[in-house]
C-alpha cells in the first residue's frame, strides 16, 4: 500500500478516536449553553440596572483612608453618606484591595465571584445530574449564566458586593455535613490525617463561622446547628467565629472596640428601612405603614413567628434527611427577619428553586407505574384514594412553582415601582404598586412557609441512611416503594 494512503488512514483513525464521544448531543449541549449565555446577557441588559461598582467604591475608598491612617468607621463616600459597615475582620480581608485600583478590585471580586457561583452551583447539581444521568458539565454550564441574570447574583456582580463569596462559604459547609463520615477513619497523625479530614468533611462549620465574621447574618446557621443538634459542626463554627474575632481585635483593636460598641447598632448608617431594595419583612412594614422606619413591636412579633417556623421546618427538613432544604430555609429566613435584607442579598433563592426543581423531577418519577384504574386500589392497608390518572402532570406544581419564582427574580418588578419618603408615598400606585414593590419579600416568606423538603434526598447522618418514619411517608411514597420491591 502507497505511503501517502497508510498516512491518511492513520490521520483518519486519529481523527475518528479524538471526536469519538464527541457526537451530536454534546454539540446540541453546547449550542444550549451558548445561547443560555447569550440571553442571560440580554436579560441583564433589560431587566438590571446602571451599577458601575457602586458599593465597591465604598469598600475601596474605606481600604485607602484606612491604609493612609483614618478612622475606619468614620469614613464617608464622596457625595453620599455612606460609609464602611462591616465587622474588622472583613475590612482586614478587603485591605490589600488598596493596593490596586477600584476598577482593577472590582473586576477581580466578579471573577472570584463567578468562581465561588460556580462551586456552589456543582455542590448543588451535581446529585440531581448524577440521578438524572445528565452531564455534570452541561448541568452547570446551563446553570451558571441563569443564575448570574437573577436579581440577587447580578446586582451583588455590578455593585461589587460580597454576597457569593460569602454563599460559598455556607454551601462549602453544606458539602462537608455531606461527607461527614463517609470517608474510612482517620489515621493517628501526619499528612494522611489532614487528607482524612478533608475527604471525610470534618472543615463543617468553618465556612459558617467565617461567613459570621465577616457579615452577621450568617449566623442564623449556628442556630440552626445548635437545634439540629449537629454538635461538632456547631462548636467548629462558634470556635472560628470567636478566633477570627480575636484575631480583629488583635490587628484592629480600636477598630473592634468601636464596631462591637458602636457601629454594629446603627442600623441606619446602610440606609432608611422603607427604601424598595429593602426586601425584608421590616421593609415590608415600613412601606405599609409609609414611615421611614419599621414599627417595631409589630416587626418582632412577626420576626420571632417567621423565626420559629423557619427553624422548625429546616429541623425537620434535616431530621428527614434533606440538609439543602434545611439550608434553604435557614438563609431565606435570616433575609427575611433581618432589618436589612438588600436585594442583592437574596443569593438562597438559587438553592430553593433547585429544591423545588428536583422535588418535581422525584415525584414525576415515583409516579412511573402508578396509573390506577377505577376509583382506586390499595397495597396491603393502604388505599391511594386519589388514582394518578395523568402522571405527566405530577410534579407539574413544583415545576410551576420553580419557573414562577426564577422568573420573579430575573425580571425584578420592584424597581418600576421603587418610592421613597418622603416625595412619594409607597402607596402612590394603588395595590397593583404595593405588591410589586414588596414582591421579592412576599415571595420569601411564601417560601420559607411552603418550600417542601425531599425525605432521604441528601442526609448528613455520619455513616447512615436517612430513616423516613413510615408514618410520615405519603400513601403515593408508600405505594411505589412496594411497585419497586416488586
């Protein structure tokens, strides 16, 4: 055989091998990608706002009067009255940012941002894709420019917050209760002890404990570990909340003593409590009542109710083995119970709308099989008194639910309403006005009321298997747990 013929069957053979996988499926995954991007992109542009770094100015700015020998908290944005806000520590963390630019620190907090969405978007997807069979990467290239078009994700990108950061550090948490003994025992001492300790999750709690430090809200999670009586992920997150204080009040002693004293009480310093961005349930009040500030008896009563069900419902969420419900609702509820709860902070509807996502994808599978003819059949004891005459349709309200509230977030209907005292009261565009200036906080509470959890989806029971009460499992659970032992 010519040479020039065996050259072109051994280019055609490495050819075939190098596209062998290759196929029209992974082009079709990345054309939907593309064009995920291309309108995540649009929808910014319609639906978001001017930014230009807004809050970055201010971080920075405070870095560099800090840097030259000013007074921390004393430092006021040029033509605002806005000044630093956050505890020592993250003002140390944010410090070398003097050093560069504000263009240059902004730019760099997007990238580490988009970083830090991506791990948790992989923590989050990856047991859905894996029990759906769908690819990791296609899963979170789907996901990421979705999640970056959504109010909270882009308003913290352009105004150069530390919202995603800080997510990340929480759901870190989440992905080590998920390992929590499912790595073998750790060696006596050495290298291998501290690869041990990081394949078997035992960093749980730290993410916490730092996101506490840095901002105070994050420690609504320290409760809920208290409660859910996970105790060495509760005393990791108190120990390096207090070591990473202490280490505030040894670099930033005067700084510390002003912040714990002072500064952290003033809640008017970040602004009034009826501004529409203001997406809490004092927000709420205040723009009801149309006055500057919340009226407090009223907001504590219904605080400390919004409280008690949010942290009973993430307790029962982990006692049935769904810590990402759990989760979810311990986030969505320190946004609403905070004074201030900005629009950007409201990063844990991310992880609610793929708790509402994979509970649609479950039930729609558990229904396979169960099409009832007549009024109904039973399985041993149990009658299924409402026969599934259309199984597509199962789950078909958990889906609606997670578009609903996606698309609630992306479009953002509060600032075509945005009013402020006292030139316009909130009232000034009847119901239709009110609703929509409130709906990011109404949707919260709505969540927090009724995000459902998914028994045994994820436990984070050291070496164990979530044990669901049989008495808690529906007759429609109980029945296709039998089909499929059949």
């Amino acid at each position: 055989m010519p040479t020039g013929v065996q050259t072109f069957q051994r280019l055609n053979l490495l050819g075939r091998r190098a596209t062998r996988g290759f196929d029209r499926g992974t082009i079709v995954r990345i054309g939907i990608v593309a064009a995920a991007c291309v309108a995540a992109w649009y929808a910014v542009e319609a639906f978001g706002r001017p930014y230009e770094f807004f809050d970055m100015k201010i971080y920075h700015g405070a870095a560099v009067w800090w840097a030259g020998g000013g007074d921390l908290y004393t430092y006021v944005a040029p033509n605002t009255t806005l000044g630093y806000t956050y505890p020592p520590f993250a003002a140390l963390l944010m410090l070398p940012m003097a050093a560069v630019p504000m263009l240059t620190a902004g730019f760099i907090n997007i990238g580490l941002s988009i970083a830090a969405l991506m791990f948790v978007l992989v923590v989050l997807l990856k047991p859905l894709a894996d029990r759906q069979g769908w690819p990791l990467w296609f899963v979170v290239g789907l996901a990421l420019p979705l999640a970056t078009a959504i109010e909270p994700v882009r308003e913290s990108l352009g105004y150069g917050q530390v919202n995603v950061l800080l997510f990340a550090l929480i759901i870190a948490d989440l992905l080590g209760l998920r390992l929590r003994g499912r790595a073998p025992a750790y060696p006596a001492a050495g290298i291998g002890r501290l690869r041990m300790f990081i394949m078997n999750g035992g960093w749980a709690g730290m993410g916490i404990g730092l996101a506490t430090s840095i901002k105070l809200t994050p420690a609504l999670f320290i409760v809920y570990l208290l409660i859910s009586r996970q105790w060495r992920p509760f005393w990791t997150a108190i120990g390096t909340t207090v070591g990473v204080t202490l280490v505030g009040f040894v670099l930033a002693r005067p700084e510390s003593v002003a912040y714990f004293t002072s500064v952290m009480w003033q809640t008017n310093r970040v602004g009034q409590a009826d501004m529409t961005p203001n997406q809490s349930l004092a927000g709420v009040l205040a723009r009801l009542y149309d006055t500057f500030q919340t009226p407090m008896l009223l907001w504590i009563t219904f605080a400390f109710f919004i409280l008690a069900v949010g942290l009973s419902r993430a307790a029962a969420a982990h006692a049935e083995g769904d810590e990402l419900t759990a989760f979810a609702l311990i986030g969505l509820t320190a946004n609403v119970i905070s004074p201030i709860s900005w629009s950007h902070h409201l990063v844990f509807v991310i992880p609610a709308v793929v708790v509402l996502i994979d509970a649609a994808l479950r039930r729609r599978a558990a229904s396979r099989g169960m099409v009832a003819r007549g009024p109904g059949f039973s399985i041993g004891r149990t009658r299924l008194r409402e026969p599934l005459w259309f199984p597509a349709w199962v789950g078909l309200r958990h889906m609606i639910a997670a578009v609903g509230f996606y698309a609630l977030f992306l479009i953002s209907p509060i600032w075509p309403y945005e009013h402020q005292l006292p030139a316009h009261s909130h009232y000034q565009d009847g119901l239709i006005g009110v609703l929509a200036e409130n709906s990011l906080a109404l949707a919260l509470i709505a969540l927090v009321a009724a995000l459902p959890w998914r028994p045994g989806a994820e436990p984070a029971f050291a070496a164990e298997t979530a044990a669901v009460p049989a008495a808690r499992r529906s007759a429609s659970e109980r029945a296709h747990q039998v089909l499929t032992l059949r």
